[in-house]
C-alpha cells in the first residue's frame, strides 16, 4: 500500500464537480457531486446526536439498502430546524440529481453543513445542479473538496493504492471540518471512495473499525455537530475478487481505508479554528481500551490543559486533574509531556497502571482566534 496525490476521483469510475451556486456571500464554492458511472456497495456512519438536520435522517433512508450511485453536498446552510421544508427540500435535492443523471432518487445521498436553523435555500441550489452535473470530471476532486468547506483554512484530501488479486485498487476521500468537533461517530462530512469489489456489509464492517481508531478519536472543542457524516461507496471496477468475508483481502483493505481515515481525521485537527498547536494523547495502563479512550477524551476536551499549552506552560497538573475527573482507580499514574523540536506537536503520554487498556487521542491548542471565529460566525 502507498499513499498517492488524488482524492475521491482517483479511483476509477468517479466523477465530481464543485462550484458556487450563490449562497456563499464569499463567493466559495458552496455545491458539489460525486458520481460513479456504476452502481456501488454503500456504507456510513452519521452523528449520535438526537438533534439531526434533515439530510442525515434523507440518508438514512436513502441507504438502508446498501446500494448508493450519486452523493450531493452543500455548504453555507445546514439545513437543520428547518421544518417540514427542511426534509423536503432534502428529499427534492436527491431527485434533481437522479432526474439530471438518470438513476434512482433513493440511490443519492445529501450531505449539507453550514449555519444552523437558516431557511434552505432551493432555488439556488435547484437552478445550478444541471450546470453541476453537465461539468462533472474525473479530475475534480479537489472541486468537490472545497464546495464542503466552511471554516476550514484548506481543503483535506488523500488518495492510497494497493494490490488485492493482482489488481490495482484505490481509496480515495475528502473531509470537512475545523470547528464543532467530537464527532462520537464519523466526522464533519467526509465522503470515501473506491473502487475495490467488497460487499455492502464488510464494508460497514470495515467503515466502523477505521472510524474507531480516527473520526472517534479526534475532538477540536468537544462539541458534537447535528449534521455529522461519513460515507463510503465501492464500485468495484478494479476487477478484484469481491470481498465477502474477513478475510486476507479485508485485512489489506481495512488498512488502507483507516489509513485514509487517520489521515483526514488528523487533517481536521490541524485545521481547528484558530489552532497553532497539534495534540496527541496516549494514554496506556488502563482496564480496558475504552476506559483509555475515555480518560484521553476527557484530557484533550479540557480547556483548562488545551489553553495552557497554547501559553507554552505544559502545566501536567491540569492533566492530572483531567484524569481524575473520570473517577478511576488510579492511585499511581505517571504523566510525561514532550515536544516536537518546533514545538508545534505536543505529546502527553499518561499510564495508569491499572492493565493493558490503551488509545490514542488527536486535539489541537485552544486559541484566542478560535473565540474570535466561532464569535462572529453567524
């Protein structure tokens, strides 16, 4: 396996395209569709929230068979407490882009992010997906990257090859996200693709093992988002043999899809609004993985450890207090805290020394711009 230059149109048979539709008082690129020229095996991961914009609940929907063609996505308005029209006007964005692209309206998913609780608006959307769909391309990855941006700085991108049956096959993907971040699921919205032949539920199987290990274990402010969303669509035009089972080929495959996963997860950590500073938290000794987990949310959700190393003051009593808030039965923890030579990676490295349980958490420093951001953004 290697990593390549590309993103969700390296593999074959995928299209995009990504332009302003006129939402944006920017004037950035607030439209974007993937295509592929062949059915696919689906699968996604959305937010746990109980407050979910009307998109996610269309593609729950949409997906439940396993079987997704198209994926069109918004920025500029999240299409949340929107009502009644919310989930109509979502629905009626999977249907100009089945009617432009002749397929079916329940094999297109939705994705919007943006500002909450903005009436959606439609018509923009309904007079540019023709345009959007007559421009598509199979090299405009990076225009679909940057119609989902926000608040991002940069647009996040990855691409890896790798061989299965003697045939060359690619994983592509992209990501948004910068602020409002502890997905507890997937990410922001991030869409994969590949075209690797595997089923629909080892894809699921190997979407939700890769998110474990990267989308859950990121947090920027601790702070969930209703619009949530990770897909995953296989075409299966590499010619290998399809993947059915756990087997030799899902391990190779699963290692290149947590591959892209991390790499795009930490990309939304770098890109945190305002951040100066990349966290990574280990912590080791403990019962159980997820008491791990838990313990290294709870240090890098801390604004009190996440402030303190934006200042240049690695205060490791502020972690310690952060451990203790999860009420373990660590009596004997060790805490070491270290730099990267430019001192822009920071690392801190808790063992509990209670058992074998271990993870790793990504954050970012909590900065003066990250107010100043997320204080103007509406």
């Amino acid at each position: 396996m290697k990593v390549i230059k590309g993103g969700v149109t390296t593999p074959k048979g995928f299209k995009a395209n990504g332009f302003w539709a006129g939402v944006k008082k920017s004037g950035k690129p607030d439209l974007g569709l993937v295509f592929s020229q062949s059915m696919c095996s689906a699968a996604a991961v959305f937010t746990r929230s109980s407050v979910k914009a009307a998109p996610i609940v269309v593609c729950q929907e949409n997906i439940h068979d396993g079987r997704i063609q198209a994926l069109i996505a918004n920025s500029g308005n999240a299409n949340c407490f929107t009502g009644e029209y919310g989930f109509t006007y979502a629905r009626k964005m999977t249907e100009l882009v089945a009617e432009e692209l002749g397929i079916g309206a329940s094999s297109v998913l939705v994705m919007s992010t943006g500002i909450i609780g903005r009436p959606f608006p439609y018509e923009k959307f309904k007079e540019a997906v023709p345009k959007l769909v007559r421009g598509l391309g199979n090299t405009k990855g990076a225009s679909f990257a940057k119609a989902i941006m926000t608040t991002d700085l940069k647009d996040k991108q990855i691409a890896v090859s790798l061989e299965l049956d003697g045939k060359l096959v690619t994983i592509g993907g992209c990501a948004k996200g910068s602020g409002m971040i502890e997905p507890n699921m997937a990410t922001m919205l991030a869409c994969v693709t590949t075209d690797a032949a595997i089923s629909s539920a080892m894809l699921k199987e190997a979407l939700l093992e890769a998110v474990d290990v990267s989308f859950n274990s990121i947090t920027v402010d601790g702070c969930m988002s209703t619009n949530d969303m990770l897909s995953v669509m296989a075409n299966g035009l590499a010619g290998n043999k399809k993947i059915s089972s756990r087997n030799a080929g899902y391990r190779l495959f699963l290692e290149a899809l947590t591959v892209v996963c991390v790499k795009l997860a930490k990309d939304i950590v770098l890109d945190g609004e305002g951040a100066e500073r990349f966290f990574e938290i280990r912590v080791t000794g403990a019962e159980t993985p997820q008491q791990a987990k838990a313990v290294a949310k709870k240090i890098a959700n801390s604004n009190l450890v996440k402030t303190a190393d934006y200042t240049d003051n690695p205060n490791w009593g502020r972690v310690a207090a952060a451990i203790g808030a999860c009420e373990t039965r660590a009596t004997e923890t060790s805490i070491k805290i270290s730099f990267s030579v430019k001192k822009n990676n920071i690392f801190i490295n808790a063992d509990l020394g209670l058992g074998a349980g271990a993870a790793v958490v990504y954050t970012c420093d909590l900065t003066r711009e990250y107010v100043d951001i997320n204080g103007k953004y509406n």
